[in-house]
C-alpha cells in the first residue's frame, strides 16, 4: 500500500461506510485517481462501477488496479460529465473538492446526474489541515468548510457534516431529496 492510500485510510473508510453500496446500484466515482475506492466496492458488491478523472495517467493507474473489475473509466472534469440527468445511484469523491474550478458548478453537475433520493458522499481535507501541509500550499483549492456546505445547499442536497481523523479532515453525507421520496427530510 503506497503512502497516499495510508495517508487517507481514514477518508476511505467513512466513505465506504457512509456509502451503503448495495448490488445493482450505479455508483460514480468522481475522481477516482487509482482506482483504490472502486476496487473495495467491486469486492463489497455487485453494482456497476463508473470511475472519472480529469487525469488521463490516473486512469491508466486506475485500468491497471481494476483489471479483475467490471468499471467504466471517462476522462472529464466534475462540471461537465457526460451521463443522462438522474442516472446515477451514488456518487462518491475523496480529496477532489481542492481541484474544482468552481464548487457550485461541480454540486450542481452532482446533483443533476444523481436520481432522486441519490446520495453524494465525500471526505476532504480541513482548510486549517490543508494549509499545514507544505504539498498543499500551491495548487490545492482550500475551500472553508462553511463554504462547501453552502454550495451542496444551494445545489439542493441535504447535508450532514462529520468530522473525521481528530478534525483534520469530514466527511458529508449530501442527498438529493423530492417531497415525494420516502424517507427524505
């Protein structure tokens, strides 16, 4: 296991546990990067994987991981993916937010694709831990946490924040809800 993929144990584990994959679903991985998230879903269920990056050497990595995986792999940036407005089950990302040209376009690209009820769930990096780390200094977006939450409001989710790693890093749980969906608030 590379240093990275220790280095967010953590991340991936709240949101595989947040995630409740179930068979048939259809679950994004927006920003896959190597593929390590969708390789632990693949063994926890039978659902149909789609993995994107705007990346083309983190999909190449990620081909590499999934070759026992049935997974689709796209190259595309979070604002402008190319499938059918609510297709997807759940949407899933780990340390992307810091790349997005623009959070609301992104939560809003999100919430277009998700199917009624779909959940979002992502962990990130705090901004005060962000700016501790030296490798995060230059090309890493550091969104306040108020921020982000904003944004998945106003594209219409229902969003829980939790913190996870001692506050260094959280973990929302966002949900796309109709009056008509059973359950939702």
């Amino acid at each position: 296991m590379n240093v990275m993929a220790r280095q967010n144990a953590a991340l991936y584990d709240a949101v595989e546990a947040l995630l409740h994959v179930q068979d048939r679903e259809i679950i994004l991985d927006m920003g896959c990067g190597n593929g390590i998230m969708m390789e632990r879903l693949a063994s926890a269920c039978d659902c149909h994987l789609i993995g994107t990056d705007i990346s083309e050497d983190a999909l190449s990595m990620a081909k590499r991981r999934l070759t026992r995986v049935n997974a689709e792999l796209i190259c595309c940036p979070v604002e402008e993916m190319p499938f059918e407005t609510a297709s997807i089950d759940k949407v899933l990302t780990v340390n992307t937010m810091y790349f997005w040209d623009d959070l609301s376009a992104g939560f809003a690209e999100i919430a277009r694709v998700l199917k009624p009820g779909g959940a979002f769930i992502s962990a990130h990096y705090t901004k005060r831990s962000l700016e501790a780390f030296s490798h995060a200094r230059s090309v890493y977006r550091k969104h306040a946490e108020a921020d982000v939450i904003s944004a998945a409001r106003t594209a219409g989710f229902d969003v829980e924040m939790m913190p996870i790693m001692g506050d260094r890093a959280y973990c929302l749980a966002c949900r796309m809800c109709k009056r008509d969906v059973p359950n939702c608030t």
